[in-house]
C-alpha cells in the first residue's frame, strides 16, 4: 500500500511541475491561432439564417484553458440589450441608432427587425459542452482542458437573423443595400498575455484571433457577393468573377453557393444584393481591387473615378507604412458610413466625389493599422484610429492634391476642443468607458492622430517615418501594444520617451509653454520662458530680427536623452543646455540686442499640441 502512495504522489508531482513549466516557463510571445469552416444559408425573403462552423482553436499560450468565449455579435440589436441600455442612457448617442426624436432605434425593433445569433448546437472533440449566451457573449464550460501546444476542434450549428441597419450590420440600409453581412458568425473571442476578452458589443471596436477561414455561403442566385476572401468556384459564380473569355457554368436552381477562403485573417465580412455592379482593376503591382456598388445613374461617374485613386492609396500605404499582404482587397458599398474589414471594407456610397475618396482612404489605411499590425481596439482604441487618421491624412495630401502645410489641422482642433470641453478622459479608458461619444472620437482620432505628428516633432520627422515603417515589420500579425510604439520610435530616434507615451495617453496633462519676457541683459537679448502645463516637451524658437534674418534655438527635454535633427535646415540652429521638467522656468540669452529683435516664436511648426498658442508669440511693440 505504501508503495502504491508513493508512486501516485511521484505521478500527481511529476503532472503538477508539467502544467507549472507551461504556466510559467514560456515568457516569449505567442498567439493563439483559429481555422473556420462555415457553410451557412441565407433566406433573402424572411434574413434568417442557418449555418454549420466547424473551428480548430489552437492554444499556443503558456496557460491551460477550461473556458472559451464566442462573440454574438447580432444580439446587441434587441431591445434591452447592453447597446440598447447605452443608447437610452449616454446624453450624446449616435445620431445613425436614434430616431427624429433622440430615441433609440434598437428599443423599437419588433421581433421580426432584431437581430440574433445563438447556438443549437456544440461539440468539443466529439463531446457536448455546456454553454449559456450572456447578450452578446457566449460562455462555454470546456468538456476537457485544452492543454498548452495542443488544438480542439469545435463544432458548432448556428442560427441567425439580419437585424434591420441600426449600426454597421444588417439588411436594406439606407441606400438600399440588401446584406451588409458584418459581426454576423459565432466568433471566438481573443486571449492573449492579459487574458480573455470577451467584451460585450456595446457600441466600440473589435479583437479578434488570427487564422485562416473557409466559407461557403447559399443565397439566390440572383445576388452578388462580395467581401472578404478569394473566390474559389469564379466559374459557377459569375457576378464579374470569371476569368474574361470563359465561360460559366452555373448550377441548377434557384441559389447559388458562394466558397471563399481568406488566409490570415482575424475577420470574415460580405455584403450582398441584387443589383450590384462588380467592377475589378489589376493593379500591375498588385493586388487585384474589387468595387462592388449599386446600379443608381447618380453614383456611377464616382465609383468609376473612384477606382484609380484607390490604387493610389495602395501605393501611397505600401510606400509609406509597408507591402499589403493580401492579393485582394474590395470596396464594398453598404453599412452605415464607413467601416474596415479583413480584406476589404464596408462604405456608404451616395457621397460627393472626395468624400468618396475620404472614406475609402481611411479605411483601407484600416488594413494596416487593424487588420494587419491589430492592435485591441477596446483597450487601445488611439493606436488605430488615430494612427489611421494620420496616414489617411498624408494620403489624401498627397493623392488630392490638397497642398495643405499642416495635413493634420482638423486633427489638432478636435484635440483641442475636446480639451476646452472638459470631457477628456485618459487614452488608456476603455473604449466603451467615455462618458460621452464625442470624448471618445476626438480622444480615438483625434489626439491619436496627434499622438504621431507630435512625435515627428520629437525626434524628427524622417524618424516618424522610420518608425511607422518599422513598427510595422516588426509588429504586423503580433497584437501590438503602446509599449511597442514608443520602443520603436526609441530605437529609431536613439531617445527616452517613456515620459511622452506616459503623459500623452495615461493623463489628461496637457502642453502650455509661455514667453514670460523678452528683455536687455548686458547689451544682449534675453527670453524667458514659462512651462505651465504639467507635460513637457523639447522646444523649438524661432527668433526673427529687424534685418529680416532668422535664426532658431533647440531647448532638449533632459529626460529625453537626445536631440532631433535640425527641422530647419536651412536656418542656422544653436542647441542650448537641456531644461528638466521640475524647473518651471528657463531662459537663455541670444547675440543679438533687444533692439534688432523682431519677433521671437515657440514651435514655428505649430506640431506641438500647445493649448495656448497665443502666449507662444512676443513682437517687438506689441507689448
């Protein structure tokens, strides 16, 4: 008996080490990994759907896992859902969700308008599972642990139904689009270093596993799809597939079955109706762009004109962040405005001309940003949106012609306004956090797109540049956080910016530097100047004389480490000794007398994010 103990105390430990060196001796990263087959059926008279997903959920995390989550996403639009509850409750809600009078368009669905999506059925390896749908998450109690390295194959029967456009999903939006098929299949949700994140659809943005998808989808014949992934039967299909010169051969009856498969992706989209136009254009450099649009005589000169100057934004993306990974991506017309998906992207397309070009800019720069580096959009919102707004704006400065000296204005206006407005809350709020949404746009687009900017100020914008290309190689398919950014634009710079990842997106601290005076001092010009807001920066001044020359002054930020480049290279600069963030004051003294000093200017540039630009001024007399 003694010896039976002992034996099965060496077993119990010998297990327990097991799990504890998977637990604790991989530090390295790692990301867990999806395959989808679906095979789903979609009625076009009742937008009811059934389907069939099969799913391999690798775990490649160091943790053992006894719990998966799916996100449903079609159960927020139910009345008394959590987006319903928000909608009635925040005082500033999306105008697309409320009706003429402010009440929330989800509170009076009927019950064939509302959107859902459950399981029937679930099997893990074979075996039945216990699971329970919480609004928009489904919760699922493992049968068996899936082991560290090891996979499980999920298989599961769904059914659905389209809910009438409310935001981003559903059926006949407002420009008569029948499916815009988006958030609409059983997704697993993601679990990385920090855990699950399971979050309810509220009303904010998505996280999601990489993996390769395989689906097929049956609906009339009559219709055409299009999306995200590469079509597979282009010669049953049709629909502007085909190879030119070949001819299609479509099977009997009255539907016709769709079969895709995206590689890579952590997102699966499609839109369909039966008046599509499905235009392509080859890129010589690939990759090979689809439009998909209504047949309307109003909208066609737009969508034709707006073909080549979507690869442009290709190219201008490729060039300026890194290569697009994927042989395809597709302009679809349909949700509610504008919204980025694997591969391809849902817009509305009643637009003028460069509102056309704007939206399909912004959200192909997604693909990068999203779809491709996918940074959690929940808990780091800014990271994408507003680095996505800041490449967007180059591009349309660049491909529109516009010509403007600072592409990033309305950028620095909406921060600024969501300063006066004392509703800021940190970057690092939870995107579904902000008290209110116009917090939460400027904080997202906004001073993310400031975040950027502001750092070519830092250190230079050729090293901006550097950075987003580097962050990109080394970051895309990884998840990124902010911790990666700023290590990136480190390592290109050669400088410490903690201080700035820190103060710019876990405070509300904002920049305000002052000219206090500039005086006489033993025949010499001094300048004295004045940090009164709690972040600090590097300074540039500019300082113009009587005789119409300038020259300019660098004032390092000591907790930098380092200094930019010359940003004006063809003005004479003199760096000084570095002021550290505790001194509120600094001053220096210049060769010239205060008589010969015209003017004297902090940051010429105007890319520093200062509150108060009207103290950053002194003109001779003015005073």
């Amino acid at each position: 008996m003694k010896k039976k103990l002992n034996a099965l105390f060496v077993v119990s430990f010998s297990c327990l080490v097991f799990l504890n060196g998977y637990a604790q001796g991989n530090h390295t990263y790692w990301q867990q990994a999806v395959d989808y087959t679906m095979d789903v059926n979609m009625d076009v008279e009742t937008y009811r759907y059934t389907g069939k997903q099969k799913l391999v959920y690798t775990n490649n995390s160091p943790d053992l896992l006894n719990r998966v989550y799916y996100h449903m996403y079609f159960n927020a639009f139910q009345p008394g859902s959590e987006m319903d509850m928000r909608l009635q409750s925040i005082t500033d809600p999306d105008r697309r969700m409320v009706d003429e009078n402010g009440n929330s368009r989800i509170a009076a669905l009927s019950p064939d308008e509302i959107g859902y999506l459950r399981a029937t059925a679930l099997t893990q390896d074979g075996k039945e599972v216990t699971y329970a749908l919480e609004g928009t998450v489904l919760v699922v109690e493992l049968d068996h642990p899936i082991l560290p390295n090891t996979s499980s194959t999920f298989d599961m029967e769904f059914e659905g139904q389209v809910p009438v456009q409310i935001r981003r999903s559903g059926r006949n939006n407002k420009e008569g689009v029948a499916l815009s098929m988006s958030q609409w299949y059983p997704k697993l949700a993601e679990y990385d270093f920090e855990g699950w994140h399971a979050d309810p659809y509220i009303a904010r943005e998505f996280h999601g596993v990489w993996g390769d998808f395989d689906v097929s989808i049956t609906l009339d014949k009559n219709y055409t799809v299009g999306g995200t992934g590469y079509l597979q039967n282009p010669q049953e299909i049709g629909h502007g597939y085909e190879a030119p010169g070949t001819k299609v051969k479509r099977p009997k009856g009255k539907t016709l079955t769709w079969h895709f498969k995206a590689p890579m992706v952590h997102d699966f989209m499609w839109a369909a109706d039966p008046d599509y136009i499905h235009d392509t254009l080859v890129m010589e450099d690939g990759p090979d762009l689809h439009f998909f649009y209504k047949n309307k005589p109003e909208i066609l000169e737009n969508w034709k004109n707006l073909q080549p100057k979507t690869a442009e934004a290709m190219r201008f993306f490729n060039e300026n962040i890194g290569p697009y990974p994927y042989e395809q991506y597709s302009v679809v017309q349909g949700g509610d405005g504008g919204m980025e998906y694997a591969m391809s992207t849902l817009i509305t397309g009643e637009r003028s001309f460069g509102s056309l070009v704007g939206v399909m800019v912004h959200e192909m720069a997604h693909s990068w940003f999203q779809h491709i580096l996918a940074t959690n959009e929940a808990k780091h919102e800014w990271m994408d949106e507003g680095f996505t707004s800041f490449i967007s704006d180059l591009c349309m400065n660049s491909i529109m012609n516009q010509n403007k000296a600072n592409p990033f204005e309305d950028s620095y206006n909406g921060y600024y306004s969501l300063v006066l407005s004392g509703k800021e809350q940190p970057q690092s709020t939870h995107a579904d956090r902000y008290e209110v949404n116009a917090a939460y746009g400027r904080s997202a687009y906004s001073k993310g797109a400031v975040f950027l900017s502001q750092l070519g100020y830092i250190i230079g914008q050729d090293k901006l540049m550097a950075t987003l290309k580097k962050y990109y190689a080394d970051f895309k398919f990884k998840h990124p956080t902010p911790n990666d950014i700023k290590r990136t634009a480190e390592k290109v710079s050669g400088m410490e910016l903690d201080w700035y990842l820190t103060d710019w997106t876990q405070t509300t601290n904002t920049i305000d530097y002052a000219i206090n005076s500039v005086s006489e001092a033993s025949g010499s010009a001094q300048i004295s100047l004045e940090r009164k807001g709690l972040m600090p920066m590097p300074l540039d001044i500019l300082v113009v004389y009587n005789d119409g020359t300038q020259e300019t002054f660098y004032i390092p930020l000591q907790m930098m480490r380092g200094e930019k480049e010359n940003p004006y290279g063809q003005v004479t600069r003199t760096v000084l000794p570095d002021w550290t963030w505790a001194s509120p004051e600094y001053s220096f003294e210049i060769s010239k007398s205060l008589g010969e000093v015209k003017a004297v200017v902090i940051d010429p540039s105007q890319l520093m994010a200062d509150i108060d630009i009207n103290n950053n001024i002194w003109l001779a007399g003015a005073q």
